[in-house]
DNA sequence: TAGGCCATCTGGTCCT
DNA sequence: AGGACCAGATGGCCTA
C-alpha cells in the first residue's frame, strides 16, 4: 500500500465525482431558506430591501448594485438569494460529506480492533498521528538493527522522537508532542484500550525485527 | 438530565 | 459573480 500524501486523498473529488447526498431534502433546504431572517443578519443585509424611499437613496443603491443593470423586484431579489443560499447549502453538505468521507477513508487504515467503537473525528485525527509516529519509530528501530548488526540493539529509549520528547516513550504509543498540551490524545485514548493494542511496544519492536529480517 | 458528538444552516471572507 | 473555506449557532441523538 503505496501511502498517500496528505495532499492527494484518494478519493478525488472533483464536480464530476461528487453525488449529492441524501439527507435534506429540497423542501427542507427551502423551507430552511424561506425561514425568517436570521438574528445575526447585518444592519446592511436587513436594510438592502428596502430598495423604496427616496430617489437618492435609490439611486445609490442602483449604483451600488451594478449602475446600469435593471433593478430587479424585491421578489426577484428574494427568489436569488434564497436559491444562492440554496445552492451555498448544498455544496457546504457535500464539502462536509467529503470531508467526512476522507476521515472514515482514514479510519479505515487505522488498526483498531472491530468491535471497537466508531472512533470520533478528534479521536480518528490523534490517533493517526500518534500511529504515524509509532511507524516512524518502527523503521527507525528496523534501519538501526540493519545498518549496525553488530552494534548493541539499540534501546527504545535511545530512540527519541524527531520532535526531541523525551526518551522512552516506547512506553506508550503516544508521541512525545501528543504528550504535550490539551490536544493529548492520551486524555481521550487511555480510555479506549482497544486502540492500543495492536500496536503495543511489544508489537512494535517485533514488527520491526520481522521489518529487519524480511531486508 | 447534563454533556459529548454530530449534521446542518448561515454569514463572512478570500480567491478565481 | 460565484465557489471554497471557515467558524458560530442550533437542534437532534446518545450515553453515563
């Protein structure tokens, strides 16, 4: 399995490619639109309809609206926005839906045992980053064994994190920099053994001599 | 019932 | 002008 750059998912999308989704249906996506004006309307957007008053104000806004174009009726006007608003929803649902899509495609590459729970987005996210660490220390481990056979093993704890954590962080699958902060994902993955398991430094250094004898 | 997670809508901003 | 992206708001569902 060839890894995929971050930048080249392998689900492409593309206008082409992408399907609306079942969900909303137009009626719903409508009648959302045609809902009353939202609270958080600006002053101008709940001033522009009123296109009536006097004629400078009028002509301002004709100027402000394209000069020479023919004014449009306020029901026309109503009709665009509330289809522009229409079509905006339609694509922020299927941009989330590839997005999601993308986080399940990463799930899916993620080892995880089945009958573990649905791993959640903020979960899917740390937890691929703490499994791309623990693989690039597993090579780093194969190539040391490779490159230097006669050499002592090397220790897990001489082999730090590029991002300069302490060593022995073997000890758990989280990477020095998920330790830090907030953001740790051991916060939220210590509870959910499953998610280690496979894993395991145990695993990891015996996947990495089977890396070593396979060169 | 409170809190977490999620989907959806929405308006703003930036870019083409 | 229109699309992509983003963040805030809101409401539904689920679980401890």
């Amino acid at each position: 399995m060839a890894p995929q750059p971050l930048g080249a998912p392998s689900i492409r999308v593309t206008r082409e490619t992408e399907q609306p989704f079942p969900g909303a249906s137009d009626n719903e996506i409508l009648s959302a639109a045609s809902a009353p004006p939202s609270p958080t309307l600006t002053p101008r957007d709940r001033a522009e309809p009123e296109a009536g008053g006097c004629q400078g104000a009028a002509r301002k806004l004709r100027a402000r609206r394209g000069g020479r174009s023919r004014p449009k009726s306020e029901l026309a006007l109503s009709k665009q926005r509330r289809s522009r608003r229409k079509k905006a929803n339609d694509r922020e649902r299927n941009r989330m839906h590839n997005l999601n899509s993308a986080l399940d495609a990463l799930r899916g590459v993620l080892p995880t045992f089945p009958d573990e729970a649905k791993l959640t987005k903020i979960e899917t996210l740390r937890f691929a980053h703490n499994y791309i660490w623990a693989l690039t220390q597993t090579l780093r481990l194969a190539d040391h064994i490779f490159y230097r056979p006669e050499a002592p093993a090397a220790s897990c704890a001489e082999l730090g994190s590029p991002e300069g954590g302490s060593p022995g962080d073997w000890g758990s699958l989280y990477s020095p920099v998920s330790h830090a902060g907030s953001l740790s994902p051991a916060a939220s993955l210590e509870e959910r053994p499953g998610l280690r398991a496979p894993t395991s430094p145990a695993c990891l250094h015996s996947g990495a001599l089977a890396f070593a004898d396979c060169l």
